[in-house]
C-alpha cells in the first residue's frame, strides 16, 4: 500500500447554514454558517465517519486537491487513499471551525441582526462552542456516532472535548500534540500575539474591513507563532547561521540571517489568508480551554466517557510538549479508560504532525484497524500464532495462567504478540507498557493498548486493581530496581505473573564456583561486561522474598529446555514462572 | 558567613572618558563615555579585580545601594561582604554596556561630529566592540590582568570574549547561562522583538528622541523576551491559570488571566527605562556572536586562551539551554583547558542566574578560591586528610601509583577527596567527572576542574591521551557498559587505574554454590533487589578481558581486610587494584 502525500482527487468546499448556535458565554448566535468539506463515502450503517479537526489557522480543506485553487489539503498526507485516514475505508469529514475566517461564521462575517461585520461585537467563544458547531454539522450529515475525532493542537483540544461533551457520539479520540488545557507559557504567547495586532493602529478596535488591515501587528503575531511552531533544532537544521544573500554582516537592521527572511516573508504572507480578529478570538478560546474545568479532577473530567483514545506526541515539539499529553493520559488511566500512548521522535516541533507524518500515518492506521470488531482468528491463523507461541514456553505457562474474560496488563509487552494472543483466545482486554517506539507501533497497530513508558516509574498513574494480571516476563532482572516493580504490580492488578531465568541453576553455581569467573552459561549467556541482566535472583531468592513481603504464591512452574522441572527446581530449573497475590 | 542579598553600601555611578573606539564594523566611534562602578578595594598588586558583565536590560549598577535611587544592583544576591564576589576579597568592576542607554555611549547619545542625537546613524556594534570598550575601561582603571571576567546571558558571552580576545588579561572566565554562538532559534525571538518596535509607527525609523517613544512596539517586544527568561515551570508555578481580579473569564479582551496582567505590566514598565534602538543594536550585537566565526572550529577559537573557566547552565533554561555551555565546555576540553562545569537544578529559566544565586554563589565562590595559589598543606591538615584516606586503602594504593606532577582525571570523583590530596601531595593536575550537582560543588570549592556528567558517556570530548592517569575508583561494577567505559579510559589517559571488588572472592563462590541464593557477603552486602552493582566479575574475568583487549598490566595490588593478599587473589582478594596502559 503505498504511502502519498499527493492528493490525487479534487474537492469542494460545502457550506451548512445553521438557525442558531448557543453558546457558553450565554449568548446565542443566529444565523451560523459552517464550511466543510468530506473524502471518501458513508457506509450504509453511517458507522465510518471521521471527523478531522484543524489547529489554530488551518481551514475546512483537509485533503485532496481544492477545486477553487489547486491547493492540497493540509493534512493531505494523513488523509486518502491508502493513507492512515483511509478514504476507501472511512468517510472523512472536516470543517472551518467557528471563530474562524475560511467560511465558518467569524467576526468578519456580517451579523444578520445588524447587516454589518461583527468585529468585536462577535461574542467571545470556546472549544466547546466550535464542538457543539460540530455536532450539530455531523447530525446535519445523518450520523449519530463518530468512529473518530482526530486532531493535532487546537484540533487536539476539540477531540478531547468530543469524548467528553458527546460520549455517546465517538467511539475513538486521537488528540495529537495537544493539551487538556492551556497553559501559563502558552496563553502568554498567546496574549503577545493579541498585543501584537492591537497595538497596531490600523487594527481601530477591530473595525478596519472597510480600511486595511492591521499588517503589520498580524505579521509580528505570525512570526512569534512561527518560532513556537519550530524547535530549536529544527531551525537550526533549516536556518543555522546562514545569511541570507550575503557574505559577510550587512552592519545594518535589513536582513541578514536566512531565520529573519523566512519570518518576515511568513509573517507578511499571513496576512493575506487570515483575519486579524480570528486571531484575537481563536486563541482566546484556546486559552479559555480546560477539560478539567468544574470537575473535582481532569480525571474526572473523563467519567463518562466512552471512547477509546490514542494519544500522540512529538519529542522536540515544546509548544504542546509531552508532559501535557502524559497528564491526559495518565487522566484517561487514573479512570481505566483504553489509551495508547506514543511519544513520536522528530525534531520538527509541533509542526511535525502536520510535516513529518510517515509514522503517524502507521500508528492511526494501526488503532484505527483495532477499532474493528475483532475477528476470531481462522484455525490457520490461530495454529500460527500458536507455533511462534510454542517457541516461548514461558508465554505458554503464562497463558495458562490467565483467565479468559479478564483484564491484563503486560509490562514490557514488544510488539504485543503475547498480548495479541491472549485477546484473540482468551477474549482479555489487553494493555501494555513498553518503552521501544517501534515496538509499540506494531503492538498498538495489533489492536493493544500500549503506553509508552518505563516500567520502573510507569504504573504511578493506575488506580489499585486496575487489572485482574499484570505480567512481567524475563524482564525482572533487567529492573534497577526490581522490589518496587513488584509491589507496583500487585498494587495495580489483583495478580502478578512474574518469570524469570534462575540463578540458582546448578550450571550457573558450578560454573561460578569452580572457574573464578561470572558464571557464564547457556542460560546466562553473557559476558560480565556486556550482560542486559542487572540483577541475578534464583528461585530461592524468589520464595524468600515473597515470604519477607507477605505475597502469596498461588501458583508456580520450573521449566528446563522447554519441560516442566519438579524436582529439585532451585538447582534444576532454568526459569521459574510464579503466580503472586498480595494478602 | 552569612549570605545577604541586602545590599548594605552606598555605591555611585561614575563616568571615564576615551577618545576613540575602533569598531568591527569599520567605523571609528568619537568621544565614547562609559558608565561604571566598582565594590570593593583593588590590592597592591592589582591582582583581584574582577569584572562583572550584565546582560541584555542591565546596568553598571551590579551591587550595593544606589546614591541616585536608592535600588539594589541586579546581581546584590552575587556581589557583597561574604557573597560569591566577595567585596572584601575583591574589586568587582560593572559597566554598561557600549550601545547600551545607562550612562554608555549608544544610539540615544549625541554624535558629536553633528551635535544631534545618532538614532539609527548609530554604527552596528559586536559583542567584541562592547569587550574592546571594558579593555580601555580596565585599563583606565589601572588593572593589566583580571582576576576573573563573570557573567550571565550576554554578559556571559562577554567573558568568553574577553578569555579569547585579550588572553593575557584575564585569569579566569565565569560564563553563566550562555552560549558561544546566537542560534537561529535566538536570532528569530529578537527579530520579532526588533520587528516589534519596527512596525510602531511611533518608532519613525528611530528619530522619536523629540516626539515620543515606540512605546506599544516596544511593550510587545518586552513581552517576547519575558517568556523567554522564564521557564514553562516557572510560569505554571507563578502564574498556573490563575485568574485576575476575577472569578469567571470575562468573555471579553480585557485581562482575564494573571500572567496577561504580568506581561502587559511588565511590557509598559520596560518603556520607562529603556531605549527602543538601544533594544535594536543589543540584540543585533547578541544575533551577531559567534566565537568561532574565523576559525576552523569552536575549539580553534581558544587556541590562544590561557585563562580557566567556571562554565554554569540551568536546567530549566530554554533560553541558553544546557547543550550550549556544554558546546563551550567540550570545545575547551578538545584543547585540554581546565574547565569546570555544572548544570544547576532551578525552575527559574534563564532568569535563575539573577534570581536563584544560592548554589551559584556557592560554587563561584570555591571556584574564585581555587584561583589562589595553592598552599601547601599544614602539618595537622595532611595529617587529618591522611586519616580519612585511611579508611580507603584502594584510594591510598592509587596514590601509590599515580606519580606526581602529572595530569590526572578522576572519574565519579565524588567530593573531589582523592584529587584535593593529589593535588596538594602529589602536585597533580586534578580533574574530574561526576554526576551529582551536589557533590561537584564540594569538590569544586575544593579547587578540582570537575565535570559534571555521566562517565558513561562524558569522554567523548577530550583528546586522545589528554591524561597521564584516568583513575575508576570501585565504580566499574556499577556501570551500564563497563568495556566502553574501560577502552575511553585508555583512549584518553596513558594509563588507567581501576579498582573493584572482587565477584571470586572464596565467600561469595561458596555463598552462591551452597544457599542457592545471590551471593550476599560483606564484600556483596545487599540483597539481589538493591543493590547499585549491575555487573560481576572476578579478578580473573578482568585479567582475561585484558588479555582479550590488548591491554599491559604495568602493576596490580589485591587487597582483604585492608591488607595486601599475594597466594591465590582471585579466590581470598576482596578488592583488586590495577594499572593498565593500551600496548
């Protein structure tokens, strides 16, 4: 399936007319206007529909290319044919949001009451008025429940507030590079944009539709914009140093760096796309938003909602930085709610969901793919997945362990094979913690919900008795701290399945007793310098420590080259598989 | 001691005069007036002044009270009777900066070939043009050679100036928070502020000195820089969502959050006390430095520097963040400079160095006393740090080894113990590596060049055989990947000295081969779960890996119960010592 950017099918921008629109700061809009436009088609029982949501300047043109003005969309590498939002398989919506200047009801549009432009009198609005815009555009279009809502940055806000506002209407939210409200840091970049453009004269209280423009407040607003859009890695790998069109220093305030020209051209440009009084009005809803607002806790913010969330953010992007989506995530986890989490490696900043979209396109596409019903696997599939299981008779055992029906959790879960497994046989709601991204990418593309983090610290934000098994297979050695993973287990799951290679073994003991040496042996194959294990236990140290922490062992097998050791395990066994409980 | 940021003396701004200034631009600069002032008593021999070199906003007032106003300096937390620039120890020298609009000649002063104010006829100015002015200063002042240039953001830049430009005049650099060149990332946020003031019709390409000050561009750049010498942190923790005079968001654009009556606030009270152009040429100044324009590389710059450095970063400083004191201190490293570096742990963003002086204060100040010539110690002093190496026989067999007068890098150096008596007894060349802020400035204070970092990784700067002795003292069995850390050592030392315990000590064989538990011994005392080893490995694995690596064994020494064992080490030796040097 081949990966395009290039939009390869025409579009139109359409336009929905709305009676009136309520609004949160208790006025009621009449006469509201939505421009939108949609890629792909409606299934018979109107369950594939996408709705696409654009940040702070984007438009209703998404993908494909514009009728209008030959432009792609700008998410056009998302969305089409083959891409993550599938246009074969889903029927892709997205529109200008309101507040905005690309078709949608804003302040320049004319206010029926008084046949004049708003301006300023447009009434000051939220996320959670251009959502309720959206809702209703979505049951104009005969669908009552969303597959998805998508968005990176403001339109990450508005994919929040659907899960929230209308938990019945989405099944899935994917908030990209976003928060679940505004920062001190981000509202004050925010109030230097407005300041920006009202310290211009020409912007005369928001009344110059009949004069100009107020240029050159908007252009410096852009430009602020602009840097925080960037990193500083990736201006130093687009701009570095370099002048532009000289040798040497002009010794002059013209320009001489490239970062210069490209702001002042983006900013100048700007100004012809966009309003002024958008600016004001969009980013002030931005500052305004708040998910956690009037609940006792952003957790609780999420007590009634329903969807299933992918949760994505970009290492270099410090406008919307990783920290913010952990704390939705974590949020999302403190209620139990399905969340995958991937913190994405670029250095585009928070551009880098609209610029560098190769492995978003693979992860949407993956949990997009999981949201269908899962499928039994055919007695083919089935008897394959069984064979690559067979190799590790450890995940046999585990497996073995588990009841069907239950909830798990896999802490350094890979690519998911083992999580997989246990959801197609055993019909458990499968989660992982894993820290390796492209791991986790095929593990949430097999439909598990993955969190990217470190086992060591990860488990924090579940509540107790989240899970019914958490399970920690031949990692435990490789554990700084190995104690307090295992407490953290039996705090967040009712069980834990812990299996781990022996120490006690009597090769490892001969071998390290006889040759001076770190016992270096089929089942510790490394050389002292270079061994992943951290730690070595042996059954004993195991049973003994179960019995210092009052754990109850429930149950326990001893493998040695794939069979069941029952005598003698602390010398015999190789690994060691135990089934704890906390007393 | 007692630390104050009270500034308890009167100080008085005074003016020197110089004819002529030379500039980089070309243009000579006539009749040039510095503003500054002095704390402190400049000794007999001229050998403790220090210069200290304010930042972007800043003054020649640094210290003390004002006779004029009444304030304190913007660096009283750093400049006093018992503070880091120790008043009574030192001559602290602060002037403003050429260019600047605090009594230093600059764009609001008149050029007296025309008699009328230069406004934009100002020439474009360098951070070198702003150093060639406190040369004249200094030497006015009757000063050859600077204890220590010390400053903070550009006035860090200033220091690192002054080490390159005039290396024969200045002992010490103290760069606080800055970088050895503007990226494009710092260029474009005082673009904006320049294109700020640029866009106010009131700026009138700089002739307003008779019609009044750009005032609102002005405001707007002002608030640009705020955000960025605070730090995300520091802004959530200031000003969080807090709202203003208010209990509900005001649905208007009038002031609704905290941190907007901040930036507004402190946007109108920059235009009391400074100059829009001033703000241009500074920043151009700023956006113009790098060091190692002209040079094959950064390194090359400091060819010719002859001075130590004291290199400061703070962790939540995205300003100048960490990566860039780091690209000083390795460029200094790359020519085997003493250079003692560490990133101070505050919330407070690039403003910490102005704001969070504790720590710093401390560190300067042990850095400063390392500048006096070393004393040999008393009787009772060497007696008393006898003693406490006592206590560590590996320490005093490195001791034995490492010969005297030589280079020696300590690596996990801790406090800096074992370098303060090389140095002192054996009149070494002390440098070190350790990780934990804390303990770097104890064995700074204690005289030793210590970076901070992780041994792991912290080599990879310095040249090849930039040592004589590269010393790993009981920390190899901690380490991630001991080989790597083993082959840097003897890439940048002649030889390298490691001590560990030793895993075939007869107790822990016979403890692991008969409990059938993780060795726990007296040599390995914590249980499998806690213990800070990560690797094992017997006097025999070392031996063997030397062999399979290449390496001479040029002495070794095993110990038991602080006593030399010589029949059979690998089975009774606790602790092995070895010298090794690449064939």
């Amino acid at each position: 399936m081949p990966i395009s950017a290039e939009a390869s099918f025409t579009v139109e921008t359409k336009v929905a007319q709305f009676p009136s629109l309520p609004l949160d700061c208790g006025v009621t809009l009449l006469g509201v206007q939505v421009a939108y436009e949609t890629y792909g088609t409606l299934n018979a029982d109107r369950s594939n529909a996408i709705l696409v949501l654009h940040g702070f300047s984007g438009d209703a043109h998404a993908a494909g290319v514009s009728k209008e003005n030959g432009q792609p969309g700008w998410w056009s590498a998302m969305i089409g044919p083959g891409l993550a939002f599938d246009t074969e398989k889903y029927c892709v919506i997205c529109s200008n949001v309101l507040g905005g200047c690309r078709g949608t009801t804003g302040p320049s549009s004319t206010d029926p009451e008084t046949g004049e432009r708003y301006g300023m009198r447009f009434p000051v609005i939220t996320i959670r008025d251009m959502v309720r815009l959206q809702k209703l555009l979505v049951e104009h279009l005969g669908i009552e429940r969303l597959l998805a809502a998508a968005g990176g940055s403001m339109g990450g806000m508005q994919a929040l507030e659907w899960a929230v506002s209308y938990p019945d209407s989405v099944r899935a939210a994917i908030p990209i590079a976003t928060t679940a409200r505004h920062s001190a840091q981000q509202i004050a970049f925010n109030e230097v944009g407005r300041q920006a453009i009202m310290a211009d004269p020409d912007w005369n209280q928001g009344n110059y539709y009949e004069t100009k423009p107020p240029a050159r407040g908007l252009a410096v607003a852009r430009m602020v914009g602009h840097i925080t859009y960037m990193s500083d890695a990736s201006m130093r790998h687009k701009f570095g140093r370099r002048l532009r069109d000289k040798d040497a220093f002009g010794f002059d305030f013209s320009v001489d760096f490239e970062v210069e020209s490209y702001l002042r051209y983006r900013g100048s440009q700007f100004v012809s796309r966009f309003d002024a009084n958008s600016y004001l009005y969009i980013t002030k809803a931005m500052d305004y938003f708040d998910l956690s607002a009037g609940h006792a806790s952003l957790s609780a913010a999420f007590d009634n909602t329903k969807a299933k969330f992918l949760v994505l953010s970009y290492t270099s992007d410090w406008l919307y930085p990783t920290y913010q989506s952990l704390e939705t995530v974590s949020a999302l986890r403190g209620r139990n709610i399905d969340v995958a989490f991937c913190e994405l490696p670029s250095h585009y900043g928070h551009d880098a969901f609209l610029v560098d979209a190769k492995e978003q396109n693979e992860i949407v596409r993956g949990f997009l793919a999981s949201l269908e019903k899962p499928k039994r696997p055919t007695v083919a599939q089935a008897a394959a997945s069984n064979g690559r299981l067979a190799n590790r008779l450890d995940y046999a055992m585990i497996a073995e362990i588990v009841e069907p029906g239950t909830k798990v959790l896999d802490l350094g879960c890979g690519t998911g094979e083992l999580l997989a497994w246990l959801r197609d046989h055993k019909q458990v709601d499968a989660r992982g913690v894993e820290i390796e991204a492209d791991k986790i990418r095929e593990a949430i593309a097999r439909g598990a919900a993955v969190y990217q983090g470190d086992i060591e610290t990860g488990l924090a934000d579940y509540p107790d008795a989240a899970f019914d098994f958490v399970v920690l297979s031949q990692t435990l050695q490789e554990m700084r701290y190995p104690l307090r993973v295992l407490r953290e287990m039996l705090r967040v799951g009712k069980h834990a399945i812990v299996a781990f290679p022996n120490f006690g073994h009597w090769r490892t003991r001969l071998s390290h007793a006889l040759s001076g040496r770190a016992p270096r042996t089929a089942l510790f194959p490394y050389d002292w310098y270079e061994s992943p294990n951290l730690h070595f236990l042996t059954i004993e140290d195991f049973v003994s420590l179960c019995r210092k922490e009052n754990w109850v062992i429930e149950q326990q097998a001893f493998l040695a080259k794939n069979r069941e050791v029952r005598f003698l395990p602390n010398l015999m066994a190789e690994t060691a598989v135990f089934s704890l409980r906390a007393r």
